[in-house]
C-alpha cells in the first residue's frame, strides 16, 4: 500500500544543509498497525509529512496504494489527502469557532457532499466517540479528551484508508492518553493503516510493528 523507496529530505537552513531523512526505505501492508520512535530531531515527524503528502522529498519516490504520488501537483495531493489519509495531531487542530459536530463535518463540506449524507455520518460519528450531548459545543468548551475524539471523528469521516497520528496522546493525561489510543487501535482492527510517531515507549510498544529512527535514518524495523 505505501512504499518509500530511497527517500532524503534536505532543509536548507542559513548556509547550512539539514539532512532530515536519509537513505529511508519503507514499505507498509494495508491494514498494518505501525510506530514511528526515536529521539527528537530524528526525522520522525518529518516522515510522518512525507507520509501524509503535506511535504515532499529531495529526492526518491513515494508509492501509494500503486501510484507514484511524488510529483503531484498540490492539487492532486489535496485530493489524495482528502480521500485516502486522515490526520491525529497532539494539539487538535480544531477550528475554534466551529462546534464540535461543525469541526467533524468540515472534511465532508469541503468535498461537496450532500447535506443528508453529511448530518447521517456525522451524527454515527458523534455517537460512536461518545460525544452525544457536547456535539453543539466549541473546542474550548470540551475537555482535552473530547477535543482528541472530535480530531479523530474528522480524521474518520471520509473514511481514508490510512490514519497518520503524530503525538496523538503527548497533550492529555495518562489515563485520557489511554482511552484515546483505544479508539484508534479500534479503527486499526477494522482494517484502516494506522501509523502512529510517539515518544512514547510504552505507547509505541503497543504496535504490531516498530520503527526506530535516528540522525534521519531507519535504525530498527520489526515487531
């Protein structure tokens, strides 16, 4: 389903090259539960935006479902995002104005779906993250693990076919964090790709497959 294949990601910064991703070769099986560790300033978020086509490398392909989607126009990647990746960030990314139902229902809006078929779907996902009653209320009216699960029900409701979650418990308590990657490890066996960058040692472990990165590099690679 996704193959990386002799992927680098410089930055020029000042007078200086960063190499952020070295040499990295990957491939993923549909369905796969996957982590993504290593020290800060590894390359694993940067990955994670090669990864959800939100940048792109220096050089080497990146196949996704048997597409070459390396030079895409930025078109065409909006499009493969919106119909196939979901995004997890640590800090929401909701919109503040918007209600919790509104935020969910945003990725349906901007592809023109009807409005029957939006406030159906919304209303499944807004029942099955147990947010019956808080769906009509703004972000910071909610708690950090409400917000999560609103993030996650937008993440979900184009049904994409890959889940790229970075951090996805780093801003909420240990035992919000929990619940959290219940709902996404939940998603996982249904099918969907979860791909999951954490800091987190006993969060990442939790994956039917690790990865390890250092200095830009995949290091280790297995269960």
């Amino acid at each position: 389903m996704i193959r990386l294949s002799d992927i680098q990601r410089t930055f020029q910064v000042g007078d200086q090259q960063v190499r952020a991703l070295v040499d990295v070769n990957l491939s993923i099986a549909a369905g796969e539960y996957l982590s993504i560790m290593g020290p800060s300033g590894s390359g694993k978020s940067t990955l994670l935006n090669l990864l959800g086509l939100l940048d792109s490398p220096s050089a080497g392909t990146y196949e996704l479902d048997g597409g070459n989607v390396t030079g895409l126009t930025d078109d065409q990647q909006a499009r493969v995002r919106r119909d196939k990746i979901g995004f997890v960030f640590q800090f929401f990314h909701l919109i503040p104005r918007l209600s919790a139902a509104a935020n969910i229902e945003l990725p349906l809006l901007l592809a023109g779906t009807p409005v029957a078929e939006r406030k159906e779907r919304v209303a499944k996902l807004v029942d099955d993250f147990g947010l019956s009653g808080r769906e009509h209320h703004r972000p910071d009216q909610l708690s950090g693990g409400q917000r999560q699960r609103v993030a996650i029900a937008r993440a979900t409701v184009m049904n994409p076919s890959v889940i790229l979650a970075d951090e996805p418990t780093g801003n909420l308590d240990r035992t919000t964090g929990q619940e959290v990657m219940k709902i996404l490890e939940a998603l996982a066996a249904k099918g969907v790709t979860l791909i999951l960058v954490t800091h987190d040692g006993e969060i990442g472990s939790r994956a039917g497959r690790k990865v390890r990165m250092v200095d830009g590099r995949i290091v280790a690679d297995g269960g």
